[in-house]
C-alpha cells in the first residue's frame, strides 16, 4: 500500500462507475507493450483479463482487490 498505490485505489473508489477504466498493478515494460499492441484488438475488460493471465501473478487487478 505505498502512495501510487493509495492515490490510485482513491481514484478507483472515487471514479467506479463513473468512468469506464480499470487499474492494474505492478506493470512492467514487456507488459506494458503487449497492453498497446494488444489493445485495439479487444475490450478493456478483455485486456485487462489477458495481461493478468500472461503476467504469471506479476500484476493485480486493484478492482477485484478493493471488491468493486
């Protein structure tokens, strides 16, 4: 829980619903590649899901974290 961690989890809270956005954690540069070579390609919820199973436990979804 450092500070990215907390300004992005208030922003979530603040902006669910609202927007249509999702945040994930622990990027790294290959994955952070393959998300904008991946993302015309499919729905950001479908990106979301594909990044978690192809970065073996690297990342976390911080809405499925806070339950939202």
């Amino acid at each position: 829980g450092g500070s990215p961690f907390n300004v992005a989890a208030t922003i979530i809270l603040e902006l669910n619903g609202k927007h249509k956005l999702e945040c994930i954690t622990g990027i790294n540069m290959p994955l952070l590649m393959e998300a904008i070579s991946a993302r015309e390609q499919m729905s950001l919820v479908e990106l979301v899901s594909h990044l978690e199973k192809i970065s073996k436990n690297s990342i976390s979804n911080l809405k499925t974290k806070l339950q939202i």
